[in-house]
C-alpha cells in the first residue's frame, strides 16, 4: 500500500503552480485508493509508484481545535398551565354570586334601615315642631286672655268710675231736685194753710191719689226697669218718687234698701228715664209718691 502523503503548498510565490499539483496528486490517491479497494478480482500485477514534489514541502502547522462554544444560558423552564377544574370553576362562580347576593341584601337592608331611621327622624322633627307651635300658640292664647281680662278689668274699672261719677251727678241733681221740691212743697203748704183755714177733713181727704194711682205709676216704670239677676230672691225696694205740678220728676229716693242692691239702682234708673209720670183721674198730681218695687210682681 502506498503511504498517504499530505501535501499542503506554502503560503509564498508560485501559489497556482502548487495548488495544480496538490489537485494532481489527490486525484491520483483518489485513483490509487479505488484500485486498492479492487485488487482481489484484478489479477494483473501491482505497481507502486512515488511521488515526489519538485519543491521543498514545509510542514503544515498544527492544527489547533476550535475554540469550545460558550455554554448557552439554560432555558427558563416553562411550566404547562394546569388545565382549569369545569365543576371547580361553576362553585366558584356559585360562591361568588351568592356573595354578591348577600352584599346586595345587606346594602338594601342598610339603605332601608337609614331611609327609616330617617323618617322617625322627621316624624319626631315634626312633632317637636308641632309641639313647640302649639305651646307657643297656647302662650300667646294665655297672654291675650290676661290682656283681655287687663283690658276688659281696665273698662269695668273705667265704667264704674263713669258709673260712680253719674251716680254722683244724679245724686247732686236728685238734691237739687229735692231741694226745690221741698221749697216748693214748703211754699204750697204755707199756701194751703193760709186759704184752707176753714177748710173740712173731707178736702184733706179728697187730696189723697186714687186707689189704682200708684198701679199706673208702675206700670209706665216697670218696662224701663233694666235688671238680668236669675236668682230666686225677690228683693223689695221701696222708693219715695217726688213730682212737680205738671207729673216731672223731681227727685227719688230709696226709703227702704232691698237685700240687691243692683235691684235698687236698677228701679232709681228706670223712674229717672220716665222723667214724666201721668195725672190723676181728677188731673191732679201728688207732690210725693212711695212706690214699691219686686223684680216678680
């Protein structure tokens, strides 16, 4: 067997002419080996033949291995996703709109609770306004009230002293009157004492009012009588009526009080707005008059 020669041209001049004869050579190992591999059927004779290079062959430098390749980075490992639980995944959507269920009834309930708590609020706002209204509406009806009883004690007093002060003028003039009456009694009694000396009793007699006289005096007197007691009592008054010659009142008098004595102004007010009373039968008229008078005749 021919030995195996590896060629490899310098790296100088001349690079052609050595790359030709590399390519020459390993065409003829390439020959040679095919021949090799073929010689137990081929009987002709072996021939060896040397090659050998007209230029001076330099070593081939020693191969140096390629430099080993980084390490590549370990590759994160990537997890498969657990395939989901289908009855798992339903219970969960079950707990949870259950759990939104009852976050929605509790908020309901809480928003129920405060629109109540808001109501009893007003419903008692209400009241305490209605309360405060109505004892303030009572405050004012009390404070009216004492101003019309002040008002009202204010006008009694008012027409009582009005009252007191007419009485006092009625009084004065019913004096007057009964001054002038008297005078005027006096100068008739001296008048009759001076023509009537040798008059009989029978004249004197005759001079008294008629028996039903002093039931007409009452009866014109009666109707002017103001009086609005209800008691049961019936107070008696007995008044002294004194007339001029023409039936004018000139005076009156209460010889005997009654037990009321709201009766007894009432009578002396009614005979002083009669102020005339009517003549007798025989049109005369009695000086002085003693009426009495019941509130139930």
């Amino acid at each position: 067997m021919a030995a195996i020669v590896t060629l490899r041209p310098p790296e100088a001049a001349g690079m052609g002419r050595g790359l030709m004869l590399a390519l020459l050579a390993h065409g003829l190992l390439v020959l040679a080996l095919s021949y090799s591999l073929n010689w137990h059927s081929d009987s002709s004779p072996a021939f060896e033949a040397e090659l050998w290079s007209a230029v001076p062959q330099i070593a081939a430098p020693r191969e140096e291995a390629p430099p080993e390749p980084a390490p590549e980075p370990p590759k994160p490992e990537v997890k498969t996703p657990p395939q989901p639980d289908l009855k798992a995944e339903q219970q969960r959507a079950a707990e949870e709109a259950a759990e939104q269920r009852e976050a929605e009834i509790a908020i309901a309930k809480a928003k129920k609770l405060k629109e109540e708590k808001a109501r009893e609020q007003a419903a008692r706002d209400n009241e305490a306004k209605a309360a405060k209204a109505a004892k303030a509406a009572q405050e004012k009806a009390a404070k009216d009230k004492a101003d019309k009883e002040e008002q009202d004690r204010k006008k009694a007093k008012d027409a009582k002293a009005a009252k007191d002060a007419k009485d006092a003028k009625d009084a004065k003039e019913a004096d007057a009157r009964r001054e002038a009456l008297r005078q005027e009694n006096l100068r008739r009694i001296q008048g009759m004492a001076g023509g009537t000396a040798g008059s009989t009793g029978a004249a004197a007699q005759n001079s008294a009012p008629s028996a039903g006289y002093a039931g007409r005096i009452k009866g014109k007197i009666r109707p002017l009588i103001i009086y609005s007691d209800d008691s049961a009592a019936n107070p008696t008054a007995e008044v002294q009526v004194t007339l001029g010659p023409d039936g004018r009142i000139l005076g009156t008098k209460v010889l005997k009080p009654s037990t009321d004595a709201d009766w007894d102004r009432a009578v002396l007010r009614a005979i002083e707005k009669a102020e005339m009373l009517p003549r007798d039968v025989d049109g005369r008229v009695p000086p002085v008059l003693i009426l009495t008078f019941r509130p139930r005749e």
